[in-house]
C-alpha cells in the first residue's frame, strides 16, 4: 500500500486532501499557507481533483463560503494561517455552531504586529474558543495522516464539528521531507463519502443558523460543548483505525521517555520532536527527565494529561504565544486549570520560546530544562518567562 | 547526519537545489529535510538554503549553525557572509569560481577541505544561462558522495522536464571537472 516519496510538506498535505476527495474548496493565499491551496487548485484545474475550488477575495469570505458548501453536503477543505485566520474569525464560530465538518489546515504563523510571517502559535491559541476540534502535528508524515483523518472524524454523525489540523508554518509547511502515502483504495476504504442528514437544497427547504432567544442559547450552547467533549472518542476511535491500518499510531497526549522522569517538558507542534533530542542526551548523562506532547488541543484531554503527568515533581510548559497581560501563556493557563481541582500536582513553570521564528534547538531545551529546576528549587521569581529575550 | 548549507544569491537556484538534492536521498532511502532560510528573499539579495540527510528521521527543526559542508554559488557572497565561519572541523567548502585551489586558499584563508569548479563556465556552455545551481551539485557530489549521481536524474526529469537533460549534463560535467583537496587543518 502507498509509496515512499520526497515532497514538500504543504503539497504532501493538498495531495492528503485530494485522496480524501475533498468536494469544496475555498481559500485565499497567505503566507506560508499558499502552497497547499495553490496545489488544490491546479489539481481542480487540471481535472485531478473533481472540486468546486472558489476563489475569494478575503478569508472572511472563505469561511463564509465553506459553510455554504459545507451546508449543501460537501465535503469541504480550506487552509489558512494567521491574519487569515483572525480575518476568519467571526464566521469560524458559525461554522462550528451550524455543526459543518468543514477540514481546515492552519499553518501557524505569528500575528501582527510587528509584522512577521514566520512561525508561532498566536494564530491558534487567538481562536482557542472557535468550539472546533483542533489537533497538532510535529512533521510532514502525521500532517499528512491527520488530513485524511481529520474528515472522518468531523463527518462522524455523533461529531459534526469542524476541524483544524495545526502545522507550524515554514518549520513543516516549506520543508521537502519523506512521506510515507496510502492509497487510493485504502482512502476510500477508510472514509467513506459524507452524507448529512440535513443539507441546504432547493427542492426541500430548511432554514440554517436561525437566531436563538435567550430561552434556547445557553442550551444550543451546552449541547456544543458535550458534543465537542465527547468526540474526543470519535477522535481516538479514528486515530486507531488508521494505526491499524498504517501503523501509525497516535493519541491525545504522547509520552517521550517519561518513564521514572521527575521533570517533564511539554511541548505542542513541531518542536516536539526537538525536544526529544534534548531528552535523549539528558538522559543518557543520567537525568530523569521526559517530555510529553499535546496532540489534541481541543476537546481538552484532562485524563490523558493528569495520568501522563501524575509522576512529576516539575512540568515545563513551552507555549508558542503570549497572553498578553493575563494570568500566564494559553498552554500553560489550561495546564494550570486542570489541575487546580487535584490534591497532589506538580509544579509548573512556563516558559514562552519560538515566537515569530525564532529558532529552537535542542540546546535550548536543555537550557531550559536546567533554568527551570534552578528555579524550582529556589522558587520562581517570575510568573512564566519569555527564554532567550534580550534586554 | 549530513548537514549542508547553501550559500547563494536570489535568483541562482539555491532551494531549488537543495529539495532536489533532498529528493534524491529519500529516493535512495535515506531520510533528508531541504528547506529555505524562510526570509522575504528578492532577487540578487543573499539567501540561504539547507539541506540535512541521515539513515534516520530527521528531528531537528531548526537552522544549521555549524554545517558539514557549505556550498557557495556566487563568491561574491565569502566577504558578506563568511560562509566558512562556522563550519565543522574536517568540514568542506565546495565553490564555484575559475580560480585554482592555491589562489582561492591565498585569496581567503580557506584551511578546510575545498572543491572548485568553474561552473559559470559550465553552465552558459551546457545550459546556455549562467544559472549555476544544477551544476554545483555535481560538484557538491563529487565532494562529498552525498547522493549518487544517477540519483540526480529523476527529480531532474520531474522537475525540468525538456530541460532535465542539459541539466544532467552540467551536473555530469561539474562531477568530472571538480577539483578536491583535503584540508590542511
């Protein structure tokens, strides 16, 4: 099944899209999206991929046209990435409120200002609260892997949310990398065509994204979030499918090493699998350190993070962004709340790293690592640092 | 792990080089990463790009500080960019002038391994334009045996098509004329 073959990561991503014969696309070019979106429409251009592609003058306009298409029963894709995505904003809430499993790849990237087009995570954690699924990739094959999946989870008939598939941008998203393909037939196999019991058609009309009263909001709301918090079986279910089928396997948090570790680090995204190289070389001169990785974002995998970190005196959280004049950066703040409730927790420190582009090395990590257990053992003296800034 | 970077000028092919070079050693079932330096590159403005291969997954995900090898399209770039600064120890500089190795030694200080082909040369006789990027990749290889040479020839043909084979060619002739000498540190 599949073959091995050397690409870019954002064309290994728009031929993932095709394979899952994406029925609707809309999208606006953004830096360091572009390539991905530019590939799907030459495929629709060329008659590889049988899809309606619109071209639009803005993201606010290609979500808005997702959700059209989406709502006639298309299966539907876009891509984008931070201004984009903040552009995007306020209809990335109705796309998850009208429960359309729109696919929508985000190659995270700084906001502006100043402005940068390199790599952080302020696009995401700035719609945190979009009430879409939102998982992470480290590298080119699970960018991959994860757009095929990502259909079949948000088209499952006890899902229908929306879902984005993070990929740090340039970091993965300009990198020629070998993937690993699937077939066409396994695709096929795998997810099915996506037939919604309720779709916009002439010919038997039904209104969509109706306002609700205050007698029904808070209850359109509730049933948002249970849904939302219950796919995280759907999810897991799906990711099993696929390592039964590929042998690739995945799950909500990921453990590196954490066996015995008394100091862990948390990582999301890429940097994940740079980390692991900081903890191989600590733990071969002896230290008992670990790292784990959040996959999925949202639904918020509390079990999952409380059993991986249960055995840890000390949790490093490394976000990708700021909370600008808040309690702590957003991984670390979600951190933190999750494990207010618990009688026994570890210490958590925040440490900020990679924003807009700045590189991350394994030696940073180490850096890191040994800051972190100095400021551990004598008390933090800050609430969260931001590593590595000058003056 | 191989770590190569790539020193040129916006316009000469640099990233293009390195994603061939990159395709070519996953197809020989090597593991390789081929990136740009991400910046808002212009024409004629210095560029880097980079270029890591190893029998395993790769998991770095940042720059390369301290490359195995550089390679220098344009040699106007060696006073801006001191493209040898950080180079490993036992490290090699692969560049593309028409001076000799004693001169470019003389002209630069160079103590590492180094490699020259005149690939201008090269390039506007085979290929008729003085873009140099295919052909320092037989040089490149020819250095450091990253790839094999026929491995070269398909991600040439997918990406040039009626051009892959002048092409191969300059690369092919750059292999055979490229001058090697060890280091002398």
């Amino acid at each position: 099944m599949g073959h091995r073959e050397g690409m870019e990561v954002s064309i290994a991503v728009s031929h993932a899209v095709q394979l899952a014969r994406a029925e609707a696309i809309a999208a606006y070019p953004i830096t360091p999206q572009t390539h991905i979106v530019e590939h799907l429409s030459g495929m629709v251009a060329n008659g590889d991929l049988e899809a309606e592609f619109i071209n639009v003058e803005s993201e606010h306009s290609a979500m808005s046209a997702c959700i059209g298409m989406s709502a006639t029963g298309a299966r539907t894709y876009t891509a984008t990435s931070s201004q984009g995505l903040a552009l995007m904003h306020e209809i990335l809430f109705i796309a998850s409120a009208l429960r359309l499993p729109i696919v929508m790849t985000v190659a995270n990237r700084a906001l502006s200002g100043p402005l940068s087009i390199w790599n952080d995570h302020s696009d995401i954690m700035a719609a945190k609260d979009i009430g879409w699924i939102q998982i992470f990739v480290e590298n080119g094959q699970e960018a991959f892997d994860h757009t095929i999946m990502a259909f079949k989870i948000a088209e499952n008939s006890n899902v229908l949310i929306p879902t984005i598939i993070n990929m740090d941008g340039f970091i993965l998203t300009h990198v020629v990398e070998a993937h690993n393909f699937v077939d066409q037939d396994m695709v096929d196999a795998f997810l099915p065509g996506y037939h919604p019991r309720h779709t916009l058609d002439p010919k038997y009309p039904v209104t969509m994204g109706a306002f609700a009263m205050p007698e029904i909001y808070t209850e359109v709301k509730m049933k948002h979030q249970v849904t939302l918090m219950n796919s995280y079986e759907h999810i897991v279910k799906v990711w099993q499918e696929w390592g039964d089928r590929t042998g690739r396997r995945y799950q909500p948090v990921e453990r590196y090493k954490t066996e015995g570790a008394k100091t862990l680090l948390l990582t999301m995204g890429c940097l994940g699998e740079v980390a692991e190289i900081a903890v191989d070389e600590l733990r071969a001169a002896g230290e008992a350190v670990g790292l784990v990785k959040l996959r999925l974002w949202r639904p918020f995998p509390f079990a999952d993070l409380r059993q991986a970190l249960a055995g840890a005196d000390l949790v490093i959280v490394c976000d990708r962004a700021l909370s600008p004049g808040g309690a702590a950066p957003p991984v670390l703040a979600e951190l933190r709340s999750a494990f207010y409730p618990l009688s026994s927790r570890p210490q958590m420190l925040g440490f900020i790293v990679g924003l807009g582009g700045r590189d991350v090395s394994p030696e940073n990590f180490k850096d890191i690592l040994k800051r972190a257990q100095e400021e551990s053992s004598h008390g933090p003296t800050q609430e969260f640092y931001l590593y590595g800034v000058r003056g | 792990m191989l770590e190569i970077r790539f020193h040129g000028r916006g316009g000469q092919g640099a990233v293009t080089s390195v994603e061939l070079l990159a395709v070519a050693a996953i197809e020989e079932g090597k593991f390789a990463q081929g990136f740009p330096s991400f910046g808002p590159e212009r024409r004629g403005a210095p560029v880097l790009a980079f270029l890591r291969i190893d029998d395993r997954h790769i998991r770095l995900r940042c720059k390369i500080a301290n490359p195995d090898v550089v390679l220098i399209l344009d040699p106007s770039l060696i006073r801006i960019q001191k493209p040898a600064a950080d180079l490993k120890p036992g490290g090699v500089i692969v560049l593309n002038t028409n001076k000799s190795i004693a001169d470019t030694r003389r002209e630069f200080g160079f103590t590492h391994t180094l490699a020259v082909v005149d690939a201008n040369h090269i390039a506007k006789q085979v290929l008729g334009v003085p873009i140099t990027n295919t052909t320092m990749l037989g040089a490149l290889i020819r250095a450091t045996g990253a790839v094999a040479v026929d491995s070269m020839t398909k991600p040439l043909k997918e990406r040039f098509g009626p051009m892959a084979s002048k092409n191969i060619a300059a690369l092919q002739e750059a292999f055979e004329k490229t001058v090697v000498e060890e280091g002398k540190s």
